[in-house]
C-alpha cells in the first residue's frame, strides 16, 4: 500500500523534504516542478511510513486503502505521471 497524492496539493514540496526514500516528485528543482499543479508518489518507492501525510498542511495525502470514494482516481494518476 502507497501513499497518494490528489488534487487538494498546493505543491509546496514539503513532502517531498520529508520522504524517507525520495518517491515523490517532482522535486522544487526538476524542470517538470514548474509543469504540473501538484507532486505524485512512485507506489514502487514508497515505504508506507506516513512522513508525508502527516507534515502536508492541506491534507492531500492519503494511503492507498483510505482515499476517500471521490479521490480513488489519483492512485492511477500518481503511477501515470511516475511512469
């Protein structure tokens, strides 16, 4: 079980600061930052420790099993933008 990000990100990269194994992306210096209205997590490097759920200030992180009905769609959009 990921965690996952959906649209409620205001991508301020402080996740990503706290990911133990460097699975959310992009970082605030990859050329696609600029890109892209929020940060995705790669389900094949997440550990499921929970760092960035608990420090995201808009609670838009959720693990896998626990996104609300309405936001389920964003486990397939984080592995898309990984992959």
């Amino acid at each position: 079980m990921a965690y996952v990000v959906t649209d409620a990100c205001t991508k301020d990269f402080i996740c990503v600061a706290e990911c133990a194994t460097f699975a959310i992306h992009p970082t605030a210096d990859e050329p696609k930052a600029g890109e892209v209205s929020q940060v995705y997590i790669n389900p094949d490097e997440c550990i499921d420790c929970g760092n960035c759920a608990t420090i995201c200030p808009s609670g838009a992180i959720f693990a896998a099993d626990d996104l609300p009905a309405d936001k389920a769609h964003f486990a397939a959009i984080n592995a898309e933008y990984i992959n």
